[in-house]
C-alpha cells in the first residue's frame, strides 16, 4: 500500500492538471483540489478506527482494507455527484465528484503498490466476498517511503519555483 503523502498529492495533482488544462479555473475553485486530496487518503481512515475499537474493546480489532477499500463506495460517491448534477446543485455535484476521484486514486495506488500481510485483505469489490486478482505484484510498497519523501521535496520545488508558497514573503 502506499504511504499518506503519495495518497493525497497524487490527487492532487491530478486534479490540479485537469484544473488547469480540462476546467475553467472558476468553474473548478481550489477547494475541490483539497477535498479531493483528503479524499485520497480517507480510506485508511480503517486504521486509527482500528486503534480506537482496539482501546475500547481491549482486543485487537483490525479491519483495514476490509471494508473501506472497496469500489463501492467511489460508486456511491459518483452515484450522489450525478444525482447532486441533476438536482442542480453543481456546488456539490462536484464536491461528490472529487471525493469520487480521491477515493478511486487510493484503491489504485494501493493495488498498484501490493504488499498486504494476510491480515490486510484488500476486498476491492466488498460487499462481494471475491479476492481480486487484478493487482500486479511488483512489490512497489518496498519502495513507499522513498516515493513518499521524493514525491514530497518535488512538489515543494514546484510549488516555490512557481511562486504559490507567499506565507514567507
Ligand atoms: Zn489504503
């Protein structure tokens, strides 16, 4: 699985390009870059729930990749930004949308990276009981905190060569 930072700035820039090349920039405030990005990491929101049922219960309770790391759920965000869409409400049409792509992006980075112990079953497809056996195992997730740190420090470069970073002005 890949790492926080890979999780939300690959959204991020993903969206920042459709932004600039796809979209009027007005018509797709930046906002939606950030909800989109927190989206991006919000299915490993698994594990510190994982933490806290553990606490509480005062047994191990562990659950990630069971059940928020299923297709299911960017269906059902994709579902709610077309019905938002054909309500009128395009405010959060694309905010569903967003959250859509964010989510989608960590089931793909995660399949791409591999490396779940047999405790982390990855049910993609959950609520159907199938394993899925479309994820190619290159063993990327050796790799994660390296990713992690080069893809942070060439962001940073980016956003300070093009001027967005002005706090320090
Ligand atoms: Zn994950």
């Amino acid at each position: 699985m890949a790492l926080a930072v890979t999780h939300v700035l690959v959204v991020i820039i993903i969206l920042e390009l459709f932004r600039y090349y796809v979209f009027e920039k007005d018509k797709f405030p930046r906002y939606l870059v950030v909800i989109g990005g927190i989206a991006g990491l919000v299915p490993d929101v698994d594990i510190p729930l994982g933490w806290f049922l553990s606490l509480v219960s005062g047994t191990t309770v562990y659950f990630h990749g069971l059940f928020t790391h299923s297709i299911f759920f960017v269906l059902l965000f994709l579902a709610l930004a077309f019905i938002r869409h054909y309500q009128d409400d395009q405010k959060w049409a694309k905010i569903f949308a967003v959250i859509a792509v964010g989510w989608f992006f960590h089931l793909v980075l995660d399949c791409f990276y591999g490396g779940f112990s047999s405790t982390e079953t990855k049910l993609f497809l959950w609520p159907l009981t199938i394993m899925p056996s479309f994820c190619p195992s290159w063993n990327v997730y050796l790799f994660a905190p390296h990713i992690d740190a080069i893809l942070l420090v060439v962001w940073l470069i980016h956003e300070e060569i093009h001027g967005y970073i002005k706090k320090y002005v």
